[in-house]
C-alpha cells in the first residue's frame, strides 16, 4: 500500500509540474529554469483553479481540482506549440531528462525523511485543506479565510487522492526549486559577464549560503505559506530578468506565465499583492531587463494579474473583506503608472536612468510615509510608536532573536562588495529588497498592531519571501571576488 500510494504521490506531481516545464521549455527558457518556474506555476494554477471554483459555487473535490490544474497547462502547452518552432516531442524527451527523475526523486525522499514541522498556524492551513476537499460553502465561511488565503491549503487538499492529508512530494519540491532558482538567475547573469566556472562557482555558493541557514531549513519544513511565496517571487523575478532572449512572437506567452506566478502570491498572502507589484514597477522603469521595454508589455502583465486575481478578489469581496479585494485589484491596476514613467526615463543616457529611477522611487516611498504619518496624527486608534516600536522589534529580530543567526552580518558583508560590472543591477535587487521592506513596514499602521520581537513575528517571517533574491545577490558579489570579467556587460535590453 505504501508503494502504490507513493506512485500516485509521484504521478499527480509529475502532471501537475511536468505539463508547465514542458511549456516554458517550449517557449524558450533553460531546462533548470522551465523546473524552477514549473515548480511555482504548479501551486499558482491549483489555487486559481479553486478560486474560480469558489466564485461560481462549483464543488472543490480533489478530483476536478487536478483535473482543472492538468487541463490548463496542456492548454498552454498547445497555443504555445503553434507559435514555437520548436519539435514538441524533444523538447518533451529534453524536460523529461531531468523533470521526471527530480520530481520521483523527491517524491521518495518525502517518503523516507518526514520534513514537514507543524505550529497553530498549520492546523487552520490543514483545515482549510479538509473544507476545501469536502464542502467549499463551509471554506468560505472561516473567518481566517482572507488571512490564510490559498496557496497551501489549495495544493495540500489534493493530498486525499492518495490517501494522506499532506501533499508532502509538493512541499518538498518548493525547497528544491527554490534553490534551484537562486542556482539558475544566478548563474545565468553571471555568465553574461564571467566565465562559466566563475558563474558555476559563484551560484553554488549562493544557493547553499541560503539553503544551510536555519531559516530556510524551517520556512520549507513548516506547512505554511512563506516557503511557497519565496519560491513564486524568486521564479518572478527570474523569468523577468531573461525574458529578452524569449523571441517576439512568444513573448506575449511568456508574459502570462510570469502574471500566473505573481498573481498566486497575491492570493497567498494579503500583502502578496504589494510585494509583487512592488517588484514589477522597479523591473519595469528599471531599463535594465526587457521587461517594459516595449509598451505593450506591461499592460499585457497587468491584464494577466487582474485576470488572475480577479476570481479570488471577488470571493473576498462576497464574504465581506471589500478592502482587501479592492486593494488587490486597485494595486494590479496601480502598474500601469510604471508605463509613462518608463518612457520619461527612457529619455536619459544609462549613467542618469539609475540615479533617475531611485529619485522616482524614493520619492514615492516618502509620499508612502508621509500618508502613514498622517493616518498615525489623524486617527486616535493608532500613534506613530506603532512604527517605532515596530522598527526597534526588528532590528532585535535581525540581529539576536529572530533566528537568523550569523547570516544576516554574512549578508551584509557579502553584498556591500562593489562590483562596476553588475553594479545597477546590484542596485536594482538592493532597492526591490530595501523598498519591499519599506512598504511592509506600513503594514503595522494599516493593521493597528507593531511588529515584535520573536522568530514568530510576522514580518521576520515575511522577510523569508525575499530569501531567493538574497541568495542572487551574493551570489554576483561572490562573482566579483573570484574573477574579472571576460566580456563587457551590456545592462540594456536592448543592446542584447
């Protein structure tokens, strides 16, 4: 019984994650990258699944739930493969060469090793899991519904089609392509300027600097949502920063993936929707990657989003949490200021776009402030020691009591080594880290309550969501202490 339960284990995964690796393979991204980005796209299509089946009150059994999740992929595989000049067949026996082994691989070791750890938090996931398998009307009625959105609770709830409660095989995967997503943007940027041994080296380094910490080990063994939404913002950002070798014609394709993937954050988490449009308006007025340098491609990104967070937005909006809903919508919608900027900075020469771009956003972040400060003066229910507090509760966190250990000092070390030749981009992923944590920061205000002092407080364990783009960041500072480069590093798009 053991055996078989494991094969259906190994075969719902190996259709869940293959179909989607076949896509991005098709439409042009690395083997290990189509795995990292499978491996996020997943998890996005089964919780969008249930939020479309929640919305029209159609029955959320397992059963139509994997058959909705296997349905979509195969239908991006098909409009992918007439645009595609690629043979379907090898790039099916290519993806298959290393998707089908790891995702066997780490069915068996879920089997053999017991990784997952359980606090308060995961009985109300597990819950929503048993609701969600056997009666949606009485999932829509939990009041935590909009706090735990789906996301683990979607992808865990198909665990009964083999007979468990947990989908381990998937959660196992999620810390896998985790690492293999800092792996693989690593090195693909480092190679642009380095040699391959360095840009294999330094990878190395940067995926296991992260994947040893005691922070990553316990954010992927907990059954929660922190290791999932890490993984889909890493995927994010490494899909957007090598969509300038996606040819023209499949572009549009690639662009819908990567809104699939942001927008199952915002239906993690109910600040996933500031992070990733957060992420997406810096990439966008950035000029360093493609993404935004034609002017129909954020628009496009932005269509994706509400399309993919609609269906969620609206159960949220019917079960009575309006503001998050229209907060969703609004923020996805809110991109698309990203558009005229990105034409006012194309104006100026690269040595002025980045000083440019950090005025624009700095100035944004101040109007962000200013707007908390007022509520904090204006509002007697709240007062500006909620910041304060807030700010003294996580340098203690950082340093001595949020389980960090020595990796923040490391970080720090490692990232302030100048490097000329990826030195904007450094800057660009310092400012998306810097600024996501500006703009959580307000979270304090908005909900009434400071951050506190403890592994468990929220915002040090939202600080794990940006893991992967850390582990990136090392990784080009370690590339700049091992090597000098062997070609110029072309920072534009398009001048690729």
């Amino acid at each position: 019984m053991a055996t078989l339960t494991t094969l259906l284990e190994a075969a719902l995964i190996i259709a869940l994650v293959g179909g989607w690796m076949v896509f991005f393979a098709l439409i042009g991204f690395q083997r290990l990258m189509s795995y990292a980005s499978a491996s996020a796209a997943a998890p996005a299509t089964i919780a969008f699944s249930h939020s479309v089946f929640l919305l029209l009150g159609l029955p959320t059994t397992p059963a139509a739930t994997a058959t909705a999740s296997i349905i979509l992929p195969i239908a991006a595989i098909v409009i992918a493969h007439r645009r595609s000049d690629a043979s379907l067949s090898t790039v099916t026996a290519t993806v298959s060469t290393l998707g089908v082994p790891a995702l066997l691989a780490v069915t068996v070791a879920s089997r053999l090793v017991r990784f997952e750890r359980a606090t308060p938090d995961t009985l109300l996931y597990l819950a929503h899991a048993r609701l969600l398998r056997n009666n949606s009307s009485l999932f829509l009625e939990s009041a935590d519904l909009a706090e735990r959105g789906l996301g683990v609770s979607s992808y865990h709830s198909l665990a009964s089609l083999f007979d468990n409660d947990l989908f381990a095989a998937m959660q196992l995967n999620i810390g896998v392509a985790s690492c293999a997503v800092i792996f693989a943007t690593s090195r693909y940027l480092i190679a642009r300027v380095h040699s391959a041994r360095v840009a294999t080296l330094a990878a190395s380094f940067g995926t296991v600097f992260i994947a040893v910490t005691d922070r990553f080990v316990f954010s992927h063994q907990l059954v929660g949502q922190h290791g999932l939404v890490g993984l889909q913002l890493g995927a994010t950002v490494m899909l957007a920063v090598s969509l300038h070798e996606i040819p023209e014609h499949l572009r549009r394709i690639a662009i819908v993936g990567i809104a699939l993937i942001a927008a199952s954050v915002a239906t993690a988490r109910p600040e996933g929707v500031l992070s990733v449009a957060y992420l997406l308006f810096l990439f966008a007025i950035s000029g360093l990657i493609s993404l935004g340098d034609r002017s129909s491609d954020l628009p496009r990104l932005v269509v994706g989003l509400l399309v993919f967070t609609f269906p969620w937005a609206a159960v949220l909006w019917l079960q009575g949490d309006r503001g998050q809903a229209a907060g969703t919508l609004t923020i996805s919608c809110a991109l698309l200021v990203a558009n005229p900027l990105r034409r006012r900075l194309s104006r100026f020469d690269e040595i002025e776009r980045t000083p440019r771009r950090r005025l624009v956003t700095r100035s944004l972040l101040a109007f962000y402030f200013a707007g908390l400060f007022g509520a904090c003066l204006l509002d007697p229910g709240r007062d500006l020691g909620l910041l304060t507090r807030s700010i003294g509760a996580i340098t203690v966190n950082l340093v001595t009591s949020g389980g960090w250990g020595l990796t923040m000092i490391l970080f720090g070390v490692l990232i302030a080594v100048p490097d000329k030749y990826h030195n904007e981009l450094q800057r660009l992923l310092k400012d998306a880290l810097l600024g996501s944590a500006a703009l959580l920061l307000g979270l304090a205000v908005v909900r009434g309550g400071e951050y506190r002092v403890g592994p468990g407080d929220s915002f040090n364990r939202i600080l794990f969501h940006y893991m992967p783009v850390s582990g990136v960041l090392i990784a080009l500072a370690v590339a700049s202490i091992l090597s000098a480069p062997s070609t110029a590093y072309q920072v534009s798009a398009r001048e690729q």
